[in-house]
C-alpha cells in the first residue's frame, strides 16, 4: 500500500506529458493519500484480526490476485498514456493497446479492480469503503472521458466501453 501511494505520489508526475500539474491538487492528493493510508494501516494493525490460516482463505488469495491483477492494467495502462505525448505535447489523442482496445478508461478501472482485490484480501469495512469511493470517483471521470472522446475524435472507436469491458 505505501508502494503505491509513494509511486503515484512522487514518482508518476516526473513522468507525465503536457499541461502542468496544479500545486493545489498534488497537496491535497497527498492529503488524502497520507489520510487513507492511516486509516487503512491503523485498521490493519489494531483492529483486524485474521485467523493463523488466513493466508490460504479464499478471500485472501482471490482478493490478491485481483489486487495483482488490477495493479497490472493501471500500470500498464499509465505507461501507454505516458507514451501518447512527445515532449512538449499538449493535444489529446486516442490511447491503444492493452485494455485500451475495450474501454477508455482502462487506466481507471485497473485501480478500482486493485482497490476491490484490496478490500477483499484485507476483508475490512475502511478498505471497502475506499474501494467503493474510488469507484463513485473515477468511475464517472472514465464515463465523461469517453463522451469527450466520441466528441472530440470522429475515428474514434464506437465498440469501445467507458469503463467496464463489453458492459458499460
């Protein structure tokens, strides 16, 4: 978890393309990240109490294989964002390749599949609620991505989702 939150933090922005990032938003980013991670982490160390064998429940391994899983595509999915711009950049273009080829946002729902494998694996009421916020928060930034996207690109594919693979 502090993985993620560091690489997402202070490693990812070094590697974007384009407009710069506003201030304000990286502050309260980390805000929230330093504030969840608490909460998570506290929860994990003094509430949670998992049984010897929990390591082999099938809550554990499906919630880390979907947690493996999920963190795959948004990696992934960044790299391929990453790779959209040339220095200096700033114009949109259609993302492809990868979970790209389904939806358009595949960046967004490798993390909210990471965070449901997370909140499974740990099977405790802060991880849910996290997962389900981040799903009621970038869920619909995937949906108004994809409308600017068949706005926006007239070649722009028309079998493509906006965030659920062949669903929605």
């Amino acid at each position: 978890l502090c993985f993620l939150i560091y690489l997402r933090t202070f490693i990812y922005p070094f590697f974007t393309r384009g407009r710069p990032f506003p201030l304000q938003l990286l502050f309260f980013g980390m805000l929230f990240c330093i504030y969840n991670g608490f909460l998570q982490g506290y929860y994990l160390i003094y509430c949670a109490e998992y049984p010897n064998n929990w390591c082999t429940d099938i809550r554990f391994t499906s919630g880390l294989l979907l947690f493996l899983l999920g963190m795959g595509i948004n990696i992934h999915s960044d790299l391929l964002l990453r790779q959209l711009r040339k220095p200096g950049e700033v114009t949109y273009k259609i993302p492809q390749g990868g979970l790209f080829t389904y939806v358009s946002g595949a960046n967004y729902f490798g993390e909210i599949v990471e965070w449901f494998g997370f909140a499974i694996a740990t099977w405790s009421l802060p991880a849910f609620a996290f997962a389900f916020f981040t799903l009621c928060c970038i869920g619909p930034r995937a949906y108004h991505h994809h409308r600017y996207y068949l706005k926006t690109f007239t070649d722009y594919p028309k079998s493509r989702k906006a965030l659920i693979p062949f669903v929605f």
